[in-house]
C-alpha cells in the first residue's frame, strides 16, 4: 500500500510539474487587453498552453514558468485583417499568372505571404476572394499546425454574374471560357446553386462582387451589377447553410441592394450616401473601407505602366474617393472594422491602414478597436479572438511606442504571439 501511495503521489507532483512547464508569463510594461478600454501598467499575463489563463497586477513569477519580458513594451491583442488576398500580390505579371498558375503555385504563394503577415502582427484574417482548393488548403494546413500564418477564414472564390468583377475578362474569347469563375451565376437559382457548392466545400463566408471592381480588365463601371433577386438568393441561400455573405460594393446602387438584401458587410463602400448609412445602422452591417487598397492603386495609376486604360481610369477615381467616405461613415456611426485588401498592396504592410483610418476622423483608439474587438465581432470570433482576457487564445503582439500617441507604431512590431507560441520576439 505504501507503494502504491508513492506512486500516486509522484505522479501528482510529475503532472504538476508538466502543467508549471506549459505556463508562460508575460509581464507587460503597458496592457492594452480590451481596446476601447483605458490601458494598465505593470501587468502580468498568465497563459497555460494557448489561452490565456489569467492576469494580475504587477510582475508576478511562477515557479517553473517561462517569463516573457516585455516591461518595457507596449501589448495588445493580435491584430486582425477583415479583407486579404493571401494568394497573390499585385504586380505586371498579376493578369498573366491568372491563366498560368495552378491551384498548387498559388498554394505556395500563399504559405510565404502567410507567414509575412503573421509577422506584422496580424494574427488572424479573412481572406475574401482566390483559388477555392489553394486557399481552403492554406487554411487548413495553418490550423493543423502545418504552416505558420494567421488564423483564417476564407470565402474563395467570389460568387459573381458572368462578366462581372469576379469573372474572368480581358482575354480572348477562348480563354474565357476555358477560364471562367466557378462561382460565376446568372439568375436566382444559378446564383444559389454557387453558394451551396461552396459550402459543400467548406468555405466560412460567401463574398459577392455586388459591384463592377477597379482592377476589373473591362470598362463596366462601379455600380451595381447583380439583379435584386439574385441578390437575395445569395444571401438566403447563405443563411440557410449556416453562412453570412460579405458584398464587394464600390459604386452606391451595389452598396444600398446589398444592405437591401441582408448582406452582412460592405467591402469599399466607396460611394456610399446618407441612404446606405441608415442602412448600416438599421441593419447592423459592417463596413470593411479598405483605405490601403484605395491608396496604392492611385499611387500605382500615376507610374505603373502595365495597367490597362480601364483599371487606370477607374483607379483613378476611386482610390481618393475612399478617405472621405470613411470620414462620412464614422461620423454617421457606422461600424468599421479594418481590411486592407493586402494582395492590392504589399503582404506585410497591413498596419499602413491604421494612419489611414486616422487621417479618416477615427482616433488611434478607435483604428486599434477596429483591427480587434470590432473585427472579432465581424469575423464571428470574439469568444476567442479580439481582447486578452481569460479563455481566449494568446494571440499577443508588443510594440516600443505608445500607438495611442502614433498609430503608426503598429507598423513596426516587435514581439508576435499566436496561440502561446512566440514567432517574433
């Protein structure tokens, strides 16, 4: 018996040392855990695996836990991206590798500008438009712990109408139809065909183009392209399956039919009017600005002598128009949560979105609060995502300055954590 009771209790004293060694300790200098909420100092974060267990005041030590050091930093949650393109990156070569990369090179792509965004900090993201089986594969690997990049949702390939901004076009008539979107539809039962095979192949979202596109390789315009009915199709069928349906929306007819129809959020907004504002409201629709996209695309139209007459006309126009509808849909109390459409720009540049969102009217607070709390909330998440606090993930990133002085601290992180796992210190 005296045995027995030994090895009973070596083998408390053997599980509570292997739980001590998954414990880790953050003291943190200053604590943003709930953006929107005033920051503490000198705090400790308590985590046992990849959530976070607890916090307490002042540096505390455990024995046989690890310490992270970051008295001198600035941490918060992990960043979160509403709206990426993982898959691609935007460049010459951009309309020829439509027709000559496979699913597999685009895959590859994905795994390296995964991997650059998690480093800036953004630790999850909803990638809202590529290849079906590359993304769906890019998704599921990161889960697996195969890869290393954000946590993902994604929607692959936008549902749209034949010829619209998520079709094909551009090229010859053959290649168009060898190469025409899977998830292009015409009328209401087409259209909800599209979202239930995409269900089917385990997408999160479904993302519509309600609207002609800027890098659209066609002169279709902005506005609305989808007909009401099909609109409601989407978005019933949607439902029905257990999905919400984010819109691509530049031009105002598009944004108003969607918010009409039920959608969950607008992607760009560009044109939005007093009308689609109280429809946000009334709705509950998210706004998704994509200010970064807007801005590299009217810096790229002034050099970049690869772009067609139409995407250069339409970049143009658009990309200085998307500042001041920002400003107009914060004042009139919209939610916004940030997207940047990273893949229009450079993978790793996301946090450029948040001096963005500022010269919009938004305080550093409220940019910050956008790229967290709001985006879990939008990204359906917020039981795990979006804040520190107990029971949640320990997606934690730290910075040297203080970004409720200069947001644009948030460019140049220092210190990236995922799910109790340093990636960057």
């Amino acid at each position: 018996m005296r045995v027995l009771v030994s090895a009973i209790v070596a083998l408390g004293f053997a599980s509570l040392a292997s739980a001590q060694d998954d414990i880790t300790v953050i003291h943190a200098g200053w604590l943003l855990a709930v953006p929107g909420e005033a920051p503490a100092e000198e705090q400790s974060i308590v985590i046992s695996g990849d959530r976070i267990e607890r916090i307490e005041d002042g540096f505390i030590e455990i024995d046989g836990a690890e310490i992270i050091d970051l008295s001198d930093q600035y941490v918060l949650p992990g960043l979160i991206d509403s709206h990426v393109h993982l898959l691609s990156e935007l460049g010459p070569d951009s309309r020829l590798m439509e027709v000559t990369m496979s699913s597999a090179d685009w895959a590859i792509d994905g795994v390296r500008n995964a991997r650059t965004t998690l480093m800036a900090g953004f630790t999850s993201v909803q990638d809202v438009g590529g290849d079906l089986d590359a993304i769906v594969a890019l998704r599921d690997g990161q889960r697996d712990g195969d890869i290393v990049g954000p946590r993902m949702r994604v929607s692959g390939p936008a549902v749209t109408p034949t010829g619209g901004h998520g079709d094909i076009n551009g090229f010859s008539d053959d290649i168009m139809h060898a190469f025409t979107s899977p998830a292009a539809c015409n009328g209401p039962a087409d259209c909800r065909r599209v979202v239930r095979e995409l269900i089917r192949a385990r997408v999160d979202v479904i993302k519509i183009t309600a609207t002609g596109g800027v890098l659209s390789q066609t002169a279709a315009g902005t506005e609305q392209q989808f007909f009401n009915d099909e609109l409601e199709s989407i978005v019933e069928a949607a439902r029905m399956m257990g999905r919400y349906v984010t819109a691509h929306a530049h031009g105002v007819t598009g944004i108003n039919s969607a918010l009409d129809a039920g959608v969950h959020s607008i992607e760009h907004g560009t044109y939005l009017d007093r009308q689609s504002i109280r429809l946000f409201r009334e709705n509950g629709g998210y706004l998704v600005p994509t200010l970064l996209a807007g801005a590299t695309v009217a810096e790229m139209a002034e050099t970049a002598d690869w772009m067609t007459p139409e995407i250069r006309q339409k970049s143009i126009e658009v990309g200085p128009r998307m500042l001041e509808m920002a400003r107009m849909a914060h004042e009139g109390g919209v939610m916004i949560t940030i997207g940047t459409d990273s893949g229009v720009s450079l993978h790793g540049d996301n946090a450029r979105e948040f001096a963005l969102l500022v010269a919009a009217g938004l305080s550093p607070m409220e940019a910050i609060t956008s790229a967290t709390v709001t985006a879990s909330e939008h990204l359906q998440m917020s039981d795990d995502i979006g804040t520190i606090e107990p029971g949640k993930y320990a997606d934690i990133i730290a910075v040297s300055g203080n970004p409720l002085e200069d947001v644009t601290e948030l460019e140049d992180v220092d210190f990236v954590m995922q799910g109790g796992e340093v990636y960057s210190d």
